[in-house]
C-alpha cells in the first residue's frame, strides 16, 4: 500500500495563488454583476493567466470536494412531486440521447472531412487513426472518459483532450451570458423546479447529509463510476429527497466555494503549449462548438413544443456542456434544475455505454463497405 505523502510546498504555493487569483476575479465580476460570477469569474481568470505562462495549478482533491458539494445540493430539488414530472419525460429524456449520439457522430464526421486532407499526411496518422480521432473528439460526453475510450481505439489523445476542454469552455461562458442579457434569467422556470425542498442549513442535519453523500462518493469511487464525486452524492441526495427526508440545505458559501474550484479546474486546462497544440484544429472545433449550441437550440424548442416546458430549461438539457456546469448555470438562473439535472445524467451515462461500441459498429460497417 503506498505511503501517504502531502503536497509539495511549491505546488501547495501555486494552488493557493490560484486560488487568490480566481478569488479576486470571482469578486469583480459580483461587482460587474456577471452571471455565474464564482464559476465564470475564475474560469476567464485562470485560463487568460495560464495561457500567458503563469504557473497556475489545480488541485484534484478540491474539484472532487466542489463536485460532492454540488451533486448535494442539486439532489434536494427531487421532491416526489418533481420526481414524478421527470419520470413523465422519459421519452423526451430518449430522444435527447438519441440526439446526442446523432450530433456527437455528425460532428466527428464535419471534423474528419475539414481536418482529414492536412492531418493525413503527417507522422503516424493514417485513415483509420485519424476517423477514430474525429469521432471521439466529437462526441458529446465527459473529457476524460471520451479520452479513455480514445486512447484504447489508438486515437490522438491529445487533440481528443483539446476538442472537449476547448467545447466545454466555449458552452460553460457562452450560454450564461447569453442566458442573463437576454433577459430569460429566472422568468421561465417551471412552477415548483425553481426551488430545493429544503432552503435553510440545519447543522446537525446538514452533517448528515455530508456523512451520507460522502459515502455515495466513496462508493462511486470504489465501483470506478465517471464523475463518481457528483454522481455519487447526486444520487444519496435525490434519494433523500424523494423519501421527503428534509436534513439540511447546503450553505451559499460552500456552493460559491464549489464552483470557483470548478472554475479553476476547467481554467488551468489552457496552459500555453495549448494554443500550440494543432491551431487550425482548435479553430475547427471553436466553429463546429458554436454549429453544435445552435442546432441544440432548435432541438430544445422543438422538445419545448412537444413537452410544454420551458424552452431555456430545455436548452441546458440538451446543450453539448458539461453535466456539472449546465446544472449550476440552471441552479444559479433559476432555470429548472431537476429537468436539467435529469437530462445531463441521463445523456452522460447513455454516452459512456454506447459511444465505443457505436465506434466499432461504424468502423466494421466502413469495413465490409
């Protein structure tokens, strides 16, 4: 078993500077009234500095403790009215997955046919690298795990890596502010999915809720779960909730502190060799991001004329952002977390299963064509 060693002194300096400075940038844009201030704040922050060549840092164990805190939260807005409206959705909940394999295929396919005439001819990529390359890099799931999945069908990784973090960022900043200077902020939330079950922190039982979604964690993590952190207390909180089990709202100031670290993870990605990293690539996926938010919006009013919901809840639903971020961009606008919540997990875990296996069916299909 190995040895427990504690952080560096230089790396525990670069975490608490970062943290310093995504602090600083969380205050100002309170003060500029941004949306998302302590997510957006740090996020812009920390990629502009890591970008220039400061030696930000991120630390893990901190995004994880920021991921519990919200799937936590997020949890207790599953009262057993609200999870029966939900549980109704499951075909709209479908058809966004099947959409979302849809996109994340056709979006792959645009990057094979823009990228693949100036990739080929370079060191090590052939046909059958660079179709796995583009697949992987456009479809619409988790960084890491795409990455995995990437790795293991011989794929370039790192562009794979690049495509989501650079997607991710672009959606992350892009649909708040979007959101909040159109006005649609907090006026179209569905009656009763606006607010948690429970909106006051009871100590002794906010304890219980940590001790209990902690253990949803650590279980998430033994089982090797994606997002084990977040779905993990996700799933103990929803549980709770929707045996009418009121512990304990989380604290607005631990939330604050969720997201800035989140925001600091997602920043630090950018380092400077990123910009390096194949521009024209990059350039390609920050295009086909912005196709990729609009045709998600016209497949979010269409579910909106079908469904009767909010189309700007739908929107966060079915966008090609993160699960964590579209759920607190829904919590802080007020945009019908649970519905939001639903869709993003559900998509997530229809994604990790399916995608790979998509991938084979695709390539043994081109095959015998």
């Amino acid at each position: 078993m190995p040895a427990f060693s504690l952080p560096s002194p230089v790396f525990v300096a670069r975490v608490a500077a970062t943290l310093l400075l995504a602090w600083l940038a969380a205050r100002l844009c309170l003060w500029l009234h941004t949306p998302l201030p302590w997510m957006l704040g740090p996020l812009i922050a920390t990629s502009l500095a890591s970008i220039a060549g400061a030696p930000t840092q991120s630390w893990a164990k901190l995004r994880n403790i920021g991921q519990w805190t919200i799937g936590a939260a997020l949890g207790l807005y599953f009262t057993p009215p609200v999870t029966e409206l939900v549980a109704s959705l499951w075909w709209a909940i479908a058809l966004a997955i099947a959409w979302a394999l849809l996109l994340g295929w056709g979006f792959g396919a645009w990057l094979y046919r823009v990228q693949a005439p100036s990739m080929l001819g370079q060191p090590g990529m052939d046909e059958a690298r660079m179709r796995a390359t583009t697949y992987f890099a456009g479809s619409i799931g988790a960084a890491s795990e795409m990455t995995l999945l990437a790795e293991r069908e011989h794929a370039r990784t790192d562009l794979v890596a690049a495509s989501h973090s650079l997607r991710l960022v672009i959606v992350t900043v892009t649909i708040p502010f979007a959101l909040q200077y159109a006005g649609l902020a907090g006026l179209h939330g569905t009656a009763g999915l606006a607010l948690p079950a429970v909106r006051n922190v009871q100590w002794p039982g906010f304890a219980a809720l940590v001790l209990l979604t902690g253990l949803g964690a650590l279980a998430m993590v033994r089982l090797g779960r994606a997002n084990p952190w977040f779905l993990g207390a996700l799933l103990v909180s929803m549980l709770l909730t929707m045996a009418d089990l009121e512990l304990s709202a989380v604290p607005q100031g631990l939330m604050n502190a969720a997201q800035l670290v989140i925001g600091v993870s997602l920043g630090v990605r950018f380092k400077r060799e990123f910009l390096h990293t194949a521009p024209r690539w990059l350039a390609m996926v920050a295009l086909g991001t912005v196709g990729l938010m609009a045709v998600c919006a016209a497949f979010a009013w269409a579910l909106h004329a079908a469904t009767g919901l909010p189309w700007v809840t739908l929107l966060l639903g079915t966008s090609p952002g993160g699960i964590t971020e579209m759920a607190i961009t829904a919590k802080v606008l007020q945009l019908g977390v649970p519905v939001v919540t639903a869709f993003q997990v559900c998509r997530l875990i229809a994604v990790l299963l399916l995608v790979a296996p998509l991938y084979r069916w695709l390539r043994q299909r081109s095959g015998r064509s």
